[in-house]
C-alpha cells in the first residue's frame, strides 16, 4: 500500500498545547483544569513589553487598544513647515546674515536649572553662532542648581509670580514673575547700603565665559529717585512704557557684573539678558509646578514691550507633567485652557513660530511596578488637539521618548537617563531631550532650505 500523508496529526498534537497556553495567557490568574491548578503563563510578555498590546491593571479600565493604537499613528501626523516658517527663516537669515535668532522656551519643573535648553543652545550656537545665556530673572529658586552661569543677590527682594494671590501691586513679566527692590530712603544713596542687588558672574565655558551686551529691562518708572548703580556708574531707571529697556554694557567683554538698586519709589524689574550680537539665543522660562495655563496671565503689553526689544522667533510651550492625573480621564478644561493661552501669546508676539512640546512619559505605581499613568497619551491627545485648531507645531516628547514605559527604561536602564520620582530627567536625560528636539528642528530647518532653492 502506498504511505499516507499524516502531516495534520502533528500539527493537531501542536496545535492543542499552544492553545492551551494561549488561553492561559489571556487568563489573568491561574486555572485549574480537571482538577489541576495550572500557574500563568504569558507567551505575549515579550509582545507587551514592546508596547505593542500596552496591557497595564488601570490603563485598561480607562483606555481601550483601538484608543491608544489611534493616539500613536495619529500623533506625529501635523505638517511642521508651515507653522515654523517664520522661526526657519529667521535661522536662514542668521546663517547667512549673521542675524539674531531668539528662542523663548516656557516650560516646568522639567527644564528647571536650565535644563534642556543649556544643551539645545550650546548646539544651536555651535552651528549658527551666538554667546551666553540670554534672558536671566532677577532672582531664583534654582540659582545653586544652575551650571551655566553663576547667580546670587541680596535677600530683600520682592517676589510675585503666577500663582500668587496675595492681591498685591505687581506686573509679571515674561518669567512669570516680577521683582520689587526694598524702598529706600532719600539718605540711603550709598550703593547696597539699603537697597537690594544682584549679581551675575560667567563660568569657565565655551560660549559662557564672558558676557558682551548685558541689558536691563525693567517696567514703568516715572520719578526721579530710582538707580542703578554698577562699578560705581549710576543710571536712572526712568521709563514710561510696559518694558523699558536699559543698555548697560555694550560689546567690551566682562566676566561679572553686579548691580545695586537705590529706589525710593517701588518699581517692577523682569531681569537682565547676556548675549552677543549675533547668532541664537534660548531664553529659560522654567516655573515650578505650572500646567502652562496660567502664563494667560502674564499682560499681552508686556510680552510685546520685551518682544519689541528682543525680537523672538520662536516660542516653545513645554508642559503636561503638572497635568497628568491617573484619576482624571476628562482633560476638555486643559484643552480650552490651553487654547487661550496659544492665543494669547500669538497676540502679543504674532511674527513668531509657536511649537508646543508633550508631555514626557510619566510613570506612577501600581500593583508592585511603575508604568505609564494612564492619562499620559489622554493630555498629549489634547496639546496635539490644541496645535491643531491654533495651527501651530506639535512635536511627540512622549514618542521620541520610546513610548509606553519608556520612563521605566529612563530610569532603570544600563544608563541611568531620569530620577527615581519616576518624572524628571536628569542631566543625561535632559540632554538627550535637547538633542532629539534638534534632530527635529534641524532636519526640517533644512527641509525648509532645499524648498527656498527650488
């Protein structure tokens, strides 16, 4: 007789163990089976791990696969050209021109210290030219913490910032803050005998270790009795307008400078900028636990009063950490927020390109591990949304990251890239940001290039 093709037995007598196991995988618990308990199995682990069924206790109660597979095609999809036209061109004009290019990068705890834009200005300057800081406020939580310059002053300031309610006479300026020197009185005129200082010194880096033009830029100041002195030279801080803007050492390179109020009126100082005359600057606009929402309070007189003086060419809205919530799956009162705050910063400022950043990931804990806290991709849906129906550009922090538990990986990996609150990059994450948000603006500013030739 001829040999029978029994290739189906086989695959039958695989086929039953492999489902078997698939279905115990599904399981999450042990079954028992005629009266034998079997342990899990998770044949899918490897599959999961890589984010592709992004399985998770409570991420599952409040986002559905199709949800979360919508959010990651969906996200990356916004044409950036357009919306960074105006922010491209001023870089062109810098490279060819020598032009000033001025970025103003607004954000959280996340770029606290000069975090993240130290690294994206020392790599922009290094290809476009430019020389240090650029805006610095008068005082500052994290003036030990920050590495790129050195910054002190006198403790009897007056401080009010975006989240204070105190119901006192302030202006804020575009840090969020706004700075009240100690009255003095008509005998007090000896410099730092009564009033308040403060005191910026370069460090030891490239780009960092002089300062050319250094510029106040104070509010309005009508009487005749409120000075400045430095080295011994006082200026009168007079000025009418929103932002008046004092020019104080020009092009003769220092490595310090130190200045004494003597102001018997109250007055509101925003802060002093160190730059060169060409090239690109990246001005640090950190605020501590801020959603993004309250810089609607920051006066559109004075925006522009400082635009007028500074001239940006691209803002950058970095927040969503402040925001992300595992208990809140409605964020439409973020969204609105937002837009508001899109729209009043384009008002103030219209020549410039505005790019909102993600949310990183942001891992919380649950059931003995940390993973992504389900509402990571529900905010970073709604700033997509938001640069959508303003038209401005959107670029996925959370993707670039690696996506779902990429903080995990941040964190726990050979290279250690955040801290262990699971939220915050370190030095070496922060850097990393700042390259990857080059990569980005770099690859399409040439993008741009190669369509102004054709």
């Amino acid at each position: 007789m001829p040999a029978t093709n029994r290739l189906r037995e086989p695959l039958f007598i695989l086929l039953i163990p492999l489902s078997l196991l698939l279905i115990l995988s599904l399981s999450d618990s042990s079954m028992e089976i005629w009266n034998h308990q079997f342990k899990r199995v998770d044949l899918l682990s490897d599959i999961k791990a890589r984010g592709i069924f992004m399985h998770a206790p409570v991420s599952s109660r409040l986002l559905s696969d199709s949800v979360i597979r919508h959010y990651e095609s969906e996200c990356a999809k916004i044409k950036t050209d357009p919306a960074l036209a105006a922010f491209f061109e001023s870089l062109l004009q810098t490279q060819q021109k020598k032009k000033k290019t001025r970025i103003a990068y607004f954000g959280d705890s996340m770029i606290e210290g000069d975090l993240v834009t130290q690294d994206l200005r020392t790599t922009f300057q290094d290809t476009f030219g430019g020389v240090g800081v650029g805006f610095m406020p008068i005082t500052s939580i994290v003036a030990g913490f920050r590495q790129t310059i050195f910054h002190t002053f006198s403790g009897n300031w007056q401080t009010y910032s975006l989240l204070d309610h105190s119901g006192g006479n302030f202006t804020l300026g575009i840090t969020g803050f706004d700075f009240v020197p100690a009255v003095t009185s008509a005998t007090d005129t000896a410099p730092g005998k009564s009033g308040s200082w403060v005191k910026y010194s370069s460090v030891g880096r490239k780009g960092l270790d002089k300062f050319y033009n250094v510029n106040l830029y104070y509010g309005k100041s009508e009487g005749e009795n409120n000075y400045l002195t430095i080295a011994g030279h006082a200026f009168r801080l007079k000025g009418s307008l929103p932002v008046n803007e004092l020019q104080l050492v020009r092009s003769k390179p220092i490595q310090s400078i130190q200045a004494f109020f003597s102001c018997q009126d109250a007055m509101n100082l925003f802060g002093f900028s160190m730059e060169g005359d060409s090239g690109i600057y990246v001005d640090n606009f950190s605020f501590r636990g801020n959603s993004g929402m309250p810089l609607s309070k920051i006066p559109g007189a004075v925006l522009t009063g400082l635009n007028n003086h500074l001239n940006y060419d691209l803002i950058i809205l970095h927040y969503g950490v402040n925001v992300v919530n595992n208990k809140v799956t409605d964020f439409s009162w973020y969204e609105r927020g937002m837009t508001d705050v899109v729209n009043h910063i384009r008002s103030a400022i219209p020549n410039a390109s505005i790019l909102i950043i993600s949310t990183s990931d942001k891992s919380f804990y649950t059931n003995g591990a940390y993973v992504t806290d389900p509402s990571v991709p529900l905010v970073i849906d709604v700033q997509k949304r938001v640069a959508e129906k303003t038209g401005v550009a959107f670029w996925n922090l959370y993707e670039a990251m690696g996506g779902y538990n990429s903080m995990v990986k941040w964190v726990q990996g050979d290279t250690v890239l955040a801290n262990k609150d699971y939220t915050h990059p370190n030095f070496r994450g922060a850097k990393k940001i700042a390259g990857m948000l080059y990569q980005y603006l770099i690859t399409d500013y040439k993008g741009y290039v190669k369509k102004q030739k054709v």
